[in-house]
C-alpha cells in the first residue's frame, strides 16, 4: 500500500503542503515502479522525484524564510542532506539493474516514505506556528 496524505502532516501552507502531497504521489510511483521491476518507468520516476524535491525544498525555503522562520540554515542544511541521500538512493537502484529482489524493492521503498515523512514530522511542522501566524495561502512568489 502506497504512502497516504494525512492532516497531522500539514504544516498550515498550501503550498508547501500541496507539494507534500505530490511527493507522495511520485515515492507511490517509484514504488510501483519497482514491484513492476519497470526499470525505465523507475529512473523516470526517481528523476522526477529528485528535480521536484529540488524545486519543492527552495520553495519551502523562500515561503519559510519570508513567514520569519529563524530556522531557516538548519532547514537548508536538512534539505541538502536529503538530496545527497536520494542521489545516493538512485546510484544504488540504477546498479541493480533489472534485478531487485522484493526485499531489496521493499528495504528501498521503505527508506523513500521515512526519507520523505520523517522529514516532514521531524524538520517541516517545526515551521508550522510560524507559518500559521499567516494565511495558508502565504506565498510570498
């Protein structure tokens, strides 16, 4: 069973939980990507998931960094971390080739939903008073 969106996970901006929301629909898409052992669909897949986190964590900086959240470097730190781990992650997957075993499709599945809700539990709702002291339609774009 894929990743579901739940309200815990908000963090009180549209934006910055509209694209929550379709990070988790692209590690859905590598998931199935690999119990379908497709390994085209998955490198799609798996680049999709890495220029949109890209995109997603300068988003999240600009609208975190404009609501007044002080933590900002440690948030840019945590997300430099994450892109490091999925370049990683997609170097690992790529030299398997075609052949990955369920377990090995499950232990990486598995690290792609903590990499993204860990992420958000742990660093992203820390904003989330902050961000509430604004409309969820703060974007300061």
């Amino acid at each position: 069973m894929g990743l579901v969106w739940r309200e815990q996970l908000s963090v009180g901006n549209d934006a910055i939980d509209n694209d929550h929301r379709h990070l988790i629909d692209i590690i859905n898409h590598v998931e199935q990507s690999m119990g379908a052992k497709n390994p085209r669909d998955l490198a799609a897949a798996l680049d999709s998931l890495s220029k949109y986190s890209q995109a997603h964590f300068a988003h999240e900086e600009k609208i975190a960094r404009a609501a007044g959240y002080k933590q900002v470097p440690d948030l840019s730190h945590t997300h430099q971390d994450l892109i490091k781990q999925l370049d990683q992650l997609k170097v690992e997957i790529k030299a398997m080739g075609k052949e990955w075993s369920p377990t090995v499709a499950e232990s990486f599945t598995k690290l792609l939903r903590s990499w993204l809700i860990d992420h958000v539990i742990k660093e992203d709702l820390l904003m989330k008073p902050v961000l509430q002291k604004k409309s969820p339609l703060f974007d300061p774009l």
